[in-house]
C-alpha cells in the first residue's frame, strides 16, 4: 500500500511539474501575440489592406503593396524550396545510406544554422550585382535557401518513423521501390511533412535581412519578378524605425497582419492534412 501510494504521489508531482512548464512555455506566446493584437489592432482598417503608403509625415496609407509583395515572395520561395526540399529529403531517408548521403546531410545541417543575413550577402553578391539591381526573384532564392534546409530534415525524419515493414510489405507484393515510396511511405507520413513545410514557409514569412539585400522594397505595386518588390518585414521595419508615430502604429499593424498570415498557414495546412487522412 505504502509503495502504491508513493508512485500515486510520484506521479502526481510529475504532472503538475508538466503541467507548470507546459503553462511556462505558453506565457511567452500568449503574451507576444497578445501585445502585438493590442498594439496592431486599431490600426487595422480597409486603407491599411488597400492603400499604398502615405508620404513621410502624413497620416493614413497602407500596406497593400507589401502585402501583395510578401505572398508573391513566399510563394516563389516556395516553388523553389519545397521541391528541393522534399525531394532531398526522400533521397537521405530512402537511398542516403552512402558517402553522397553523408555529404547532403552535412550540408543540411551547416545550412539551418547559418544566419539569414548571410545568406542573403551571398545571395546580393551571386544574383543582385550580375542582375544589376534589386528583384523579386533574388528575394525568392534567398528565402528558398533558408527553406530548403528545414523541409529537408523534416522530410527525412518525418520518413524514418515509418516502420520498415511497410515498405517490406509493399516490395513483397512485387512494386518497384520508387512506387512503395510515392504510393504507401510519403502518404503515410504525409501530416508531419506538410507540417514541417508549413513551419519553413512561417519562418521565411518573417524574415527581414536578406529581403533588404535582395527585394530591397517598393512603394508602389510592382508584380514584376525582374524589380524591387515591398514586403511586410521590411515595411515593419522601415515603419518601426521611422520617427513618425502613425507609421509606428502601422508597424504594428504589420506584425499583427503577419502573425494571422502565418496562423492561417497552419490551420490550412492542419484543415488540408485532416480531410486526406479521412
């Protein structure tokens, strides 16, 4: 009795201690969005979705045009990144097992780690200079570098945890090995790669240093992938570091608009996985 009462006891502290931290690590979050929601909220109108920024000093405007720039971005990044990505992935889970293998893996892991400035650098030294100026496109291959890494590893650990007798079972029945891995091991872990992708493209959504280097911004519209194209991270940034407090309060506006972007992202992709599985 004695010893069941001690594990009973054991195991209750155990889940409070879980309980305290899950609510620890819940504050932070909470407590951002909830700030950004106060601060960004009443700055939210139909001129901020429709209109084009104010000149320096002058009140109203919008971001409309940074809007439009930072979708166009994400899914040109994303053209780019998923496919390679996704396809890396597969190959380090289903054939990687040798030296090329090795190196892929190496250099996915060098790549997560390093800093977005940097590659953004890199990227102004190879397209931005030869190009002769800022583009939509330098923009979308720096942040598809930045994505590739991460749906790469998602991709392959997301693979892995697929028992090998699934595979087995699909080789018995006499499929050729690439048909077991398009038709039975991708779907099966279908839900954990389109949330790993979803989680790349909510990092790129917010990433502001190599955007400066390569799409640089634009006060106007623009739709051509050969010009400087605005986005709502550098338009955050601009606004946030401006002197003006309605450009201030815009930015705020502008973070909260991201925060919805990327929450939309992720409740599409939950809402998309959910009715294939069914």
């Amino acid at each position: 009795m004695k010893s069941l009462k001690g594990r009973k006891i054991k195991s209750a502290l155990m889940i409070s201690i879980t309980v305290i931290f899950t609510i620890a690590a819940l504050i932070p979050l909470f407590s951002i969005f909830g700030y950004v929601l106060a601060k960004g909220l009443p700055a939210l109108n139909i001129d901020f979705f429709t209109q084009l920024p104010a000149p320096a000093g002058e009140p109203g405007g919008g971001m409309a045009q940074a809007i439009i720039g930072t979708l166009i971005l994400i899914i040109l990044a994303s053209l780019i990144g998923i496919p390679i990505g996704l396809m890396a992935g597969i190959y380090l889970s289903e054939y990687g097992r040798n030296r090329l293998g090795k190196i892929i893996s190496f250099l996915t892991d060098i790549l997560i780690g390093v800093p977005s400035i940097v590659v953004g650098i890199v990227v102004y030294t190879l397209l931005v200079i030869p190009m002769g100026g800022f583009t939509a496109i330098a923009g979308g291959v720096a942040l598809a570098i930045i994505m590739i890494p991460a749906v790469t590893r998602t991709t392959e650990e997301m693979l892995k945890l697929i028992p090998n007798d699934i595979r087995e079972a699909g080789l018995a029945l006499g499929l050729p090995k690439w048909r077991v891995i398009l038709f039975i091991v991708i779907p099966s872990a279908l839900r954990g790669i389109v949330t790993g992708v979803m989680l790349a493209v909510a990092r790129v959504s917010g990433e502001t240093a190599p955007l400066l280097f390569t799409a640089f911004g634009n006060s106007y519209f623009s739709t051509s992938l050969l010009q400087p194209m605005a986005s709502l991270p550098v338009q955050v940034y601009t606004y946030a570091t401006s002197p003006y407090k309605d450009w201030q309060a815009q930015a705020w506006a502008g973070a909260l608009t991201l925060i919805l972007l990327v929450l939309l992202f992720n409740v599409s992709a939950r809402f998309l996985t959910r009715q294939r599985s069914s």
